[in-house]
C-alpha cells in the first residue's frame, strides 16, 4: 500500500531535481529528495527512475465520450454544420454498450498521454428502455479513470421532454454516487438547447442539490448573436441573471466573451475549459485565455471529443494551447510552458473546484500522477522541466498514470482492460452507430 516513486524531476509547486513522491494508500504521504525518502522507507517498492518526470495527473476539464466511436468524421464543418450534420443525427442512436465501449476506447487514449480525471458531458437522447449515461461511469470505474460525469441535456428538439431529459440526468447521478472514483454534475448541453421551462428547473436543481455544472458557453460568434436575440443578453449574461452561477459552473470553450462576459465571469468564478485542437478543427477561433487569467477566472484545458478534436491526446492538446496563444499575440511571450503546464493540472483543478484534492503533488493531496520515461531519446535531455512536458514530450513518454494511488497505465499501457478486446468490440458498434445515424455521406470517399 506504500509506494516510492522517483523522478530526475518531482513537479511539485516548484520542480525537485532527483525527487521522489511517497504514496500511502490513495494520498500523497510526502514529496522530496529521493536519497532521504528512500533511506526513510527502505521497505517502499520503487516506481519510476532518475531520468524521469513525475507530474500531476493531467485534469482533462471538457470531453465527450458520446463521440468515442465517431473519431474522423465531418471534420471541414464548422460548429453548426457539425452539430447539425453530425451530433444532432448520432442523438438517438445510443445504446449501453455504445456508451460504455465508446467511453472504453477514449478513456484508454486519455490515460495512455496522462489524463487522470476528465470531465465529461455525454450527449445523447435519453434511453427509452434503460439509461444509457451510467454506462459512462462504468466503464471509467474499470479504466481506474477519475470522472467529473454529466449529461448534455436539452428539450429543443422533436420529442423531447423535461421529464426524460431530468429522468436521465437522475440515474447518472445515482451512478456516480455508487462509484468511487466519479462525481456528477448538471449538464446543460448549451443555452439555446433549453426552453425557458428547462433552464429554470435546471437552474433550481444544480442549485439545490449542491452539484456542478458544466456547459458549452460561446462557443461560435452565431450562439452570441442568437441568444441575444432571444433573451437581450449574452450566454454568460443571461445565466448569471438567472441565478445559474450560485452553483459551481465549468464553462467550455469561451472563445467569443467580451469584456462585460469575462468580469462577470471572474466575479461569479466560472472555471473555464479551453480546448484549443476541437476550437481550431471547427474553425470557432482562439479564446481570450491570457484575458481571462488576468482577472483570476480558472483556465484548465481540454481535448473536447472525439468527434470534433479528433484524437484524445491531452499532450497534444497542452501544446497547442500554448502555440495558439503565441499565435494569437504573435508574441513567444503570451504563453509559457509553465502557464499552459498549470492550465492542465492545477488550473484545471481549480476550475472543478477540485483543488483540495487534485492538480498538484502535494501532501494530503490525491495519489494522481504521472510518470514520464527519461529513458529514450525524446527526454534523454531535460534542461527545462516545464518545456520538457509542454512542448517535447508525447503519449509515448507516458510510462505509468495513477489514480487515486493505483496504477491505471503501467508500461504504457493500461492495466484493467483487455485493450486488444476493447478495440476489437468497438469495430462492429462504430460501423452500426455511423449506418444507423447516415453518417456515410460525410467521408470524402462517399463523395
């Protein structure tokens, strides 16, 4: 149950060269140099080398693993199109097992580049015979993978009700409950997918039962200019007029914010999920991240699905947040490597309002971390830890993940599910789930 792992780099708060984390049981016990933890508990089994880096588990703050199976799709839509073309004709089309094997197979990508908790927001029309979302926490329970779970509900569309939309987000939560390493909160699929009715039950709900929310929050210019139509406000106006925001809320995307948006925003503290490949992919553009940070909003990142990012790499998406950022400012100043590397543990914690117990290697905290091999050529040579992690370092650097002080991947490669099966049980559901919604005349070879 106690276990020593080394690192050439620990990064902590602030890096300790040839350190090492002690972990009792699921927490942190104690971090520092590896020659006085070692000769303290001669007895610990020892992960990890002199070469490596140990970091926090990376904190993936927006996801969907309704998109598991639909990888490469559509991906010359911009956002409308794509929802319109693409979401919108997957909705009814889930079952269980497309639930549970697609969350399987990105949930084996996250781990495999260091993700340790994503936050996830499952779209899908509600189950008419059995839910479908507590299959998400079912599966994240057999990865060993920590969830923040939640469903994208909306009743604007043909068929939809409030009962059913509410019936769903119920069972998830009761999944959640029964788990140990998932928690719920209220989805809100996007503003404009809620009637007036919807949005103020769910605004009572997030609020009375002491849950989260995450939602998509201006995403595109064209969601801007519609809700104001509507409502005379912004997204971000219009919820912190209703009252959403006296509950913890995760808001992804946020790339068309004005200025009135963001101080309302850091006023209320609403986290903020940027996902910087699924933004630039869709076309939508490149969020104000360094705005934001200045007026103190919590900034994490994330990979967004699978079918608008597409792969589920978070190093890739760690790097190019930091390369947008540059981009964007044509400035080699307007993002370090250290920013974006605290965007993905600890900011991302903080925009869950999951700082206490995750983001950073600290004592009492979470056993979630991350071990990255030294020991072939891509980090054979680290001369700046930060930079190593941010800009060099790949999927195939990530030696072992734990989670909750077990290991989830070791080697490289996951340890509580027959990867090989998984991938072979998914072939047959991704070719039904693609045929059943139409999604054929998307690929350039059906054109």
């Amino acid at each position: 149950m106690t276990h020593l792992i080394r690192g050439g780099w620990v990064m902590s708060p602030e890096p300790i060269a040839d350190g090492a984390v002690l972990v009792e049981r699921d927490r942190i016990l104690a971090v520092g140099s590896y020659r006085e933890l070692a000769a303290a508990h001669p007895e610990a089994p020892v992960h990890g080398s002199a070469h490596d880096i140990v970091t926090p588990g990376f904190v993936n703050t927006h996801g969907h693993f309704s998109e598991g199976l639909v990888t490469g799709i559509g991906s010359d839509l911009t956002l409308w199109e794509w929802i319109h073309d693409l979401i919108n004709p997957l909705r009814p089309h889930y079952t269980p097992e497309i639930a549970y094997v697609g969350t399987l197979v990105a949930g084996i990508q996250m781990l495999r580049s260091g993700v340790t908790t994503a936050n996830d927001m499952f779209v899908c029309d509600p189950g008419t015979a059995a839910p479908i979302t507590p299959h998400v926490v079912r599966a994240l329970d057999d990865l060993r993978l920590r969830g923040v779970v939640s469903f994208g509900a909306g009743d604007q569309r043909p068929g939809a009700s409030i009962a059913a939309e509410f019936e769903e987000h119920q069972a998830l939560e009761e999944a959640a409950k029964s788990s140990r390493l998932s928690t719920f909160r209220v989805g809100v699929g996007a503003l404009g997918l809620q009637s007036d009715a919807m949005f103020t039950e769910t605004v009572r709900y997030a609020i009375e039962s002491g849950h989260g929310v995450h939602m998509h929050v201006q995403e595109i210019r064209e969601e801007v200019t519609a809700t104001h139509q509507r409502t005379g406000r912004t997204v971000v106006g219009h919820c912190a007029h209703e009252g959403l925001f006296a509950a913890p809320t995760l808001a992804a995307h946020c790339v068309w914010v004005d200025r009135a948006d963001r101080q309302l925003m850091a006023e209320h503290r609403v986290g903020v999920a940027h996902n910087p490949v699924a933004n630039g992919i869709l076309a939508s553009g490149i969020a104000p991240v360094a705005e934001l940070r200045q007026l103190g909003v919590d900034v994490g990142i994330g990979v967004d699905g699978a079918a608008s990012n597409d792969s589920q790499d978070y190093l890739q998406a760690i790097k190019t947040a930091a390369l947008l950022a540059r981009v964007r400012d044509l400035q080699a100043t307007a993002m370090h490597a250290r920013e974006a590397f605290e965007m993905a543990t600890i900011g991302g914690a903080r925009a869950l309002r999951m700082e206490s117990e995750i983001g950073s290697v600290e004592v009492g905290k979470k056993a979630d971390l991350v071990v990255l091999d030294g020991s072939g050529p891509t980090l054979a040579n680290v001369h700046d830890p930060y930079q190593a992690v941010v800009f060099v370092a790949g999927s195939r650097e990530v030696k072992e993940v734990w989670v909750d002080g077990e290991l989830s991947l070791a080697d490289g490669e996951v340890v509580s599910v027959d990867v090989a099966e998984v991938v072979q049980r998914s072939r047959p559901l991704a070719t039904e789930l693609v045929s059943r919604a139409g999604l054929r005349r998307l690929s350039v070879l059906a054109r």
